[in-house]
C-alpha cells in the first residue's frame, strides 16, 4: 500500500502466503482501517526514478 508503482516495470517484491489458513485470518483484518493508516503514513521512496515524460 505504500510503495509507489510503475507499471512498466517489474515489482522488485511479492509477497506470499505460507498457508490456507493465512487468507481466513487476512479476510478477518480490519482492511480499511489498515489503508487509511497507510495513508497516514504516506509512501516509502521509490526504488525507481520517475518515468519520462515525453510529450504533453
């Protein structure tokens, strides 16, 4: 939720579950309140500079 995506670029981690029983204890978070903490965090820096923009 904090790291700044670039599509044209492949993400430098993914992240996986050890087991089924991850996703039932995910599904039980309170995601919003997750996000807007997130948010208040703000983003971590990107790996990678900003794409160029070559016209307007």
């Amino acid at each position: 939720l904090r790291t700044p995506y670039r599509i044209d670029i492949m993400q430098p981690q993914y992240y996986t579950i050890n087991s089924i029983h991850d996703l039932f204890d995910i599904s039980q978070m309170d995601i919003m309140t997750l996000v807007e903490r997130a948010k208040e965090l703000g983003l971590h820096d990107p790996k990678f500079p900003p794409k160029e923009k070559l016209a307007s």
